[in-house]
C-alpha cells in the first residue's frame, strides 16, 4: 500500500476462540481476555483512503510495534 493513502493503521491481536474460529482483536480486549483465546500473533491493519485493507502478521507485538515506528516515520517523512 502506498502509504501517502493510508487513512488508519490499527495495531491487533490474532486469536483462536474455543471453537476453533480465528479473528483479529483489539489489544485491549486482548489485555482484560487473554486467559479466553489462544493467542496466534499479531497484525497490523491499514486502511487506504479509498477503503483498501491491508493486513501485515507478526509473531511477536515487539515486531508489530517495530513495524509501526517504520510507518510512522515513513508518514513523518512524506510531510516534509
């Protein structure tokens, strides 16, 4: 994704619930129910301005939030 698109990125957790179902949750949520799920990883997910979605996996929430900073400073950088 082009990132002088991007609207949104959400930093997520990856889980698996009791039956089985795999989805995408907040980090909050994640915090207060983490006992509930098993844990998968960790996603980011952008959103372009014309309502693309774009999904990056990680295995750990260090290298989700390393990710972040690149993007974030990649954004900072497209101001100047």
């Amino acid at each position: 994704m082009n990132l002088a698109q991007l609207a949104r990125v959400y930093p997520s957790v990856f889980v698996k619930d009791a039956d089985g179902v795999e989805t995408t949750i907040s980090l909050e949520w994640y915090d207060q129910n983490s006992k509930e799920v098993e844990l998968l990883g960790f996603k980011l997910i952008l959103l372009s301005k014309k309502g693309e979605k774009e999904e990056l996996f990680f295995k750990t929430q260090e290298e989700m939030f390393e990710k972040l900073e690149d993007i974030l400073a990649a954004l900072e950088n497209l101001k100047k």
